[in-house]
C-alpha cells in the first residue's frame, strides 16, 4: 500500500486506517515448591519425569532440557552447561546455538541431578544394546527408547496430559 501511495495509484494508505484490537496480556501461572514437591511425587515413574526435574531446578526452558547433550555435562567439575535448543517451527530444528549469547551458561551438577543424568546415561546404553543398529545414536540425554529425540510439541501436550491425569493444576511446560 505504501508503495501504491508512493506512485499516486491510491489516495491514501487504507492499512493506516485499522484499528488493532488490544491484545489481552498473557498472565503466566506457576507452581508454590510444595505444588513441585506434590507434582515430582504424582509423576514418580513418569517418563518425562527426569527431563522436568532438570528444567524445574534450572528453570530451562523447553527448547534448552531438549537440547541438553552429554557433550556438555562435565562429571568432573561437576557441572551442567547449557549450549543447545531444540526448537520447533515447521520441523524440528537443533541448534548449536540457545536463544540469545546469555542464555549460555553453566550450572552446578546437584546430587539429584547427578544421579539423574547417571539413570538416563545407563538407560541410552542398555535400549542401544537392545535396539542395536536400529539405534538412533546422538548426543542427545533425553530422548525416546530407539534413541531419536523428543519433539518439542510431544514434551508439552504430554506434560498438559500428565497434569490432568494426575489431578494436578493446569501450567504450560514453559511456567
């Protein structure tokens, strides 16, 4: 239009004369630590559970646990460093790269992190002797029995699904 403006083909610009409805402010909802406490307990042998564990304690976001690799996991100065998403906009998409250049950053490994990280690196050993070739190997700690990754869509429809389930208040994965 502006364009058309430009070269008197039109009188005057018609997109300058909408009016935008007012967008309703997002109100974010979160969890109290006895609600965590009460949600870690009703999801006890829950898939998923280890992968929000992580998130909760680091407060990552769903792009970053997704992303989380072994490469970036240092037992020896116990430690947990957070260097890549995995991000869905058409497809799946993994980035070497988080959101912005402070999103970079490196955690302290706790003791429950640390025996976390320790079941689900024992696991990836076991399904991949179990799938043998059919085995998708990556870098990746969490991820489905035959090795591909999660889907950022799959972490949160199945996190909605297991809050109704078990009863539990509604949050976006992302609260």
């Amino acid at each position: 239009f502006k364009d058309a403006l430009r070269k008197n083909m039109i009188p005057y610009n018609p997109a300058e004369r909408v009016v935008l409805p007012k967008a309703e402010k997002f109100e974010s909802g979160y969890y109290t630590a006895e609600q965590v406490h009460t949600m870690f307990d009703a999801l006890a042998g829950e898939l998923l559970l280890p992968l929000i564990k992580i998130t909760v304690i680091y407060g990552l976001r769903r792009s970053e646990v997704l992303g989380l690799k072994w490469e970036n996991i240092n037992c020896k100065a116990s430690t947990v460093a957070i260097r890549h998403t995995v991000s869905k906009c058409t497809s799946t998409v993994a980035k070497d790269k988080t959101k912005n250049i402070s999103s970079r950053r490196i955690y302290p490994m706790l003791p429950e992190i640390r025996e976390i990280l320790h079941e689900a690196k024992e696991k990836d050993r076991a399904k991949h002797v179990l799938f043998g070739e059919a085995y998708d190997v990556n870098d990746y700690v969490f991820k489905w029995e035959d090795g591909h990754p999660y889907s950022p869509d799959f972490i949160s429809q199945k996190f909605r699904r297991l809050l109704e389930q078990h009863g539990l208040p509604h949050i976006r994965f992302h609260d």
